[in-house]
C-alpha cells in the first residue's frame, strides 16, 4: 500500500485508507510469521477473538482460523 496516494486530510480518503489496510487479506501481510500474528491474537479479549474469527472465516483464511482458533481455545 502507498500511503503518498492518500489525502489524510480528507476524512474519507483516510477512512478509505484504513479500511484497504485493515481488509483481512491485508492486514495478514504486516505479520512476518504465523508466531507473530500468534503473538498479536493472544493478547486480545475473548469476545475480540471470537470477531476476529469469525471474519477471518469469511475470507477464507483458514490457516489463520486455526492459530485464532487455538488462541481462543487458551482463554
């Protein structure tokens, strides 16, 4: 994503611009590894993993599910 296309001074375009950045697929891309996407799912509130899981399952990313799955399970 190329952050010098966006007008942060347009509320809109900001919007835009964090909802492209939090879309699934993408977020997925900031995490290096499994362990680090791991790490940030671990830290959240049940009732957040649940959101988070049921998402990810509509987006098919099934990998994903399954550490969320796991984390949740810890909870």
């Amino acid at each position: 994503m190329d952050f010098e296309e966006h007008d942060f001074t347009n509320f809109e375009e900001f919007n835009k611009m964090m909802d492209e950045m939090l879309y699934p697929p993408n977020f997925i891309k900031i995490f290096p590894t499994m362990d680090s996407f791991r790490e940030w799912v671990s830290v959240g509130e049940r009732e957040d993993i649940e959101t988070i899981l049921k998402l990810y399952e509509q987006h098919e990313l099934y990998e994903h599910c399954v550490v969320i799955k796991e984390e949740l399970n810890k909870k």
